[in-house]
C-alpha cells in the first residue's frame, strides 16, 4: 500500500478542491420552502401521522442524508450540492413510524455555526469574503449520502472524507481516515457491497494535471484491505461506479475538468469527445479493459451482472452535463421547475463481450434517477426501482412516477402520484416475516407536507400499502439506507 507521499507523488502535486463562486438564488414555485431554504439544526423524535396500515414486523430505520443548511446571514446556497448534511432517521417499529434528524458536525459546520456566516466555498456557490481551504476536507459538507458499513454508520460526500456518526442519537463521532496515508482523500457517496461482505469505494482525483481514480477495498467490518491510485486517460467526472463478480467498472464521462474560475465552470462536456467504460480486475486493480463510447454524462448505476462472457451493467444516462451545472441549482433553470424534461437521463443497458470489446446498448425508454436494486441479490439480473418518467409520446412532463424495470425482460411497472408530488430514491427493503417492500420518501408540494410512502415490492400500480405524514417539513434529500432491526 503506498504511503501518503507516495499517494501524491502518483497523483501529481495538487492544490485543495477548487471550489467556486455563483450569485445565490432561490427556488421559485416549488410550494416547499423549508425543503430548499434551510430547517432546524435538529429535529426531535416525533411520531408521524400513519395513513393505512403499517405493517408491524417492517423493523428498522431508514437513514437519509439531505443537503439541509442551504441559509446563513442573509446568503443563500445557489446550488443543492452546497447545503450542509442533515442525518435524517426513520425508525419504523410496533406499526409506527417516527422521525429524527440532526446536521452533520463537520469542521466546516462547526467553524460556520461560531461564525455565525457561511466561510467557505460551495461546488457551486460562493459567500461573501470566502476563506481558503487547506485540503478536500476544509469545505465538506457530507451532504450526499448515508450508508452502513459493519457496524458503523458513515454520512458521505464524494470530494472529501466519509464522517462517522451514532446510529441511534445521530451525533457526529468525527472525521474518518482509513489510514494515516488517505486523510482528505476523496471517498465516494456510493460504496457498493460485495457478494463476500466487502466494501468497495472510488474517489475521483482530476486536479494538478494528473486524473486519478482512487479504489478503495474495506472488508466487511469498514478496516482498509486494499487501495491503488489509477491514472486516467482523460479528467471526466465520475459520481459512482458499478460492480460485477469480476470487475470493478468505472465511466470516465466526457465531462472534462480543467481548472477555471469555480469548480462547475471548470467542467466542459465535450460533445464531440468520447466516454470511457474502464473495466478494472478485482484481483489485483489491473486495467483489464477501456472501451470508448460516445460522449455522455452519469451520475448512478443500476445492477452489475456476467452471462457468460457478457458483462452487463445499467446507469441512468444522460446526453450532456447540463444536469450537473444547472438541473441542480436552485434556480429557475431547476431539475425541480415544472418542465425539467431538459435534464432526462434514461435508463440503458450496456453489454459487452469481456472478450472482444465489442459492445451494444439497449434503451429502456424510461427517463429513470436513483436507480436501486434489492442488495441482497448482488449481480444477479433482476428489476430496478426509481423516479422519474416514461418518455414515450403523451407522458406527463410535469410530475414524477415511481418506476420499476428490468432491464433483461423489459418488465416494468409505474405508479402516478399525481400532479405536485416530488419523490425521492427508492429502497427495497425486507419485513422479519420476508415480505418485500419498497420504501421511499416524498413531498406534497400543494400542502406542503413531507412523508414516506410503502409499497409492496412487484405491485407498485396497486399504490401504497401505507403512507405516514410530518407534521413539520423535513428537507430533500440524495442518498440513505435502510437498516432491519
């Protein structure tokens, strides 16, 4: 394993994350201002009002991280990616549903909460008189995602360090390194499971001039297996990856980093460029294979899965980065205004003969994000759940579906919420008793009510078994988990 020095060595000498500087804006129409504008530091444990029947053996929390601290001092995040992270807890017990949430204590929360102001940088915005960051971990918000490894639980950025907090208070135990060599190294807000406990992880370096994908082995308690540093063709983004039985895949996207006058406007999609599809060997993080593919951009991934000598692996593809730059900020330009159709990724298949290369792609004809798959049956082909539309002729433009598809028979399902309902990434999750449910949460923009919803896993037309409601507004969110009692 390479030392710090060395670590640095490989990846070039490299200044912190360039972060940069965006008027601030405010999200118009959206009929939910504590979704967007700022909430509480904390949210006490209440019980939610149940809609239905909640189902008594369904045990377990559901864990979300949402970018939450969006206002300080009269300034306004621009940009989602900027908000500071709010742990969210769903504990689902005796046919009830209660909620709790408290901010993420990062050393960027804490020196902003003593400020009384926002000091630092955001990916997209910018405060007045901002300090400078010392390393990736000066400005991180831990703001995307939320996952249990062993018995730890981590709230996750993708630039900086994961942050280690208490599963039942939801109090910050601090910063985690993995080694003394890796602090402020970036780590992913999606680490994927293997199908013998151990943890993967990337963490996409493309500054000094010298792209670098760091790959990260933990075993199945979060302890440190393995890490290599390998050098990239070209400086793209890189959100996520997908795992198969034997690779580990990346997407180099033709979103190009090179340094400008703020991070979003130091990326350039390069239409006319290529995408790589990079195939790494799980035994010793070789490059096995890269393919060139037509320009594109990505931000999640289905399921994984080998037939044979054909690798297979879905992700919700978009056809340029606008998404990233301004589907995302909080603006009138919003993924979040009433026609985002601009911002469409579709779900596709990609197959490849390990072979030769050669590969083709088969559409879904479903504008589909958050992409879930039951993790219990890693690489196996089966249906994925998520958000978003049909974009077949005479589809509603204006509102969100919950989705299922599978990517190898076509079989899909959908459920129309109706207009004013914004929903957020699916889970399947699993009673005591074995029945298999999806689980999400979600807003009523017209009443300006936040929730979750419950669906039996395969009959999603039939609507939700049970919904329970907030009294208060809780903030939207990216990624979470569910953990069963």
């Amino acid at each position: 394993m390479p030392n710090r020095r060395q670590f640095i060595q490989q990846m070039g000498a490299a200044s912190a994350l360039g972060l940069g500087a965006k008027a601030g804006l405010s999200l118009a129409g959206t009929g939910s201002d504590t979704a967007f504008n700022g909430v509480p530091k904390q949210f006490p444990k209440t019980r939610l009002r149940v809609e239905g029947q909640w189902p008594e053996d369904l045990v377990g929390n559901l864990y979300r991280n949402s970018p939450a601290m969006l206002e300080r001092d009269g300034f306004q995040h621009s940009h989602l990616f900027d908000g500071d992270g709010m742990i969210q807890r769903f504990t689902l017990e005796g046919g009830q549903v209660y909620h709790q949430a408290q901010m993420v204590a990062t050393h960027k929360y804490l020196a902003e909460e003593e400020a009384g102001r926002f000091l630092y940088r955001g990916l997209g915005s910018s405060p007045p008189n901002p300090r400078s960051s010392r390393n990736n971990d000066t400005a991180n918000p831990a703001n995307i995602s939320v996952r249990k490894m062993g018995d730890k639980l981590f709230a996750l950025w993708e630039a900086g360090s994961a942050y280690e907090i208490d599963p039942d208070t939801l109090a910050t135990y601090g910063r985690v390194d993995w080694s003394d060599d890796l602090k402020h190294l970036p780590f992913s807000a999606h680490p994927l499971r293997d199908a013998n406990g151990d943890w993967w992880n990337i963490g996409s370096w493309i500054y000094g001039g010298q792209a670098r994908t760091i790959v990260y082995q933990l075993d199945a308690k979060a302890n440190l297996k393995r890490v290599k540093a390998i050098p990239m063709q070209q400086a793209g983004y890189m959100h996520a990856f997908a795992l198969s039985p034997r690779f580990v895949i990346l997407v180099n996207t033709a979103n190009i980093y090179s340094a400008g006058k703020n991070y979003f406007d130091s990326f350039h999609f390069d239409a006319k460029g290529k995408s790589e599809i990079i195939l790494l060997d799980k035994n010793d993080l070789s490059v096995f294979k890269t393919i060139d593919i037509p320009a594109n951009f990505v931000f999640h991934f289905g399921n994984a899965f080998e037939l044979g000598d054909e690798l297979c692996f879905s992700m919700a593809e978009y056809k340029n980065a606008d998404v990233m730059s301004k589907g995302l900020g909080l603006g009138p330009q919003s993924a979040f205004a009433k026609d985002a159709t601009q911002y469409n990724s579709e779900l596709n298949l990609y197959r490849i003969n390990i072979k030769t290369g050669r590969w083709r792609k088969e559409h879904s004809q479903l504008s589909m994000e958050f992409p879930n798959i039951k993790e219990s049956q890693p690489f196996k082909p089966q249906s994925i759940i998520g958000m978003g539309r049909p974009v077949s002729p005479g589809s509603k433009t204006d509102q969100d579906y919950l989705l299922s598809y599978h990517p190898l028979t076509a079989e899909q399902e959908v459920f129309d919420f109706g207009k004013g309902f914004t929903i957020e990434e699916p889970l399947f999750v699993r009673s005591k008793n074995g029945q298999e449910y999806v689980l999400h949460t979600l807003a009523n923009r017209d009443t300006q009510q936040t929730g979750i919803a419950l669906f039996r896993a395969g009959q999603l037309a039939a609507g939700p078994v049970s919904m329970a409601w907030a009294e208060e507004q809780f903030p939207f969110g990216f990624h979470g988990c569910f953990v069963g009692a």
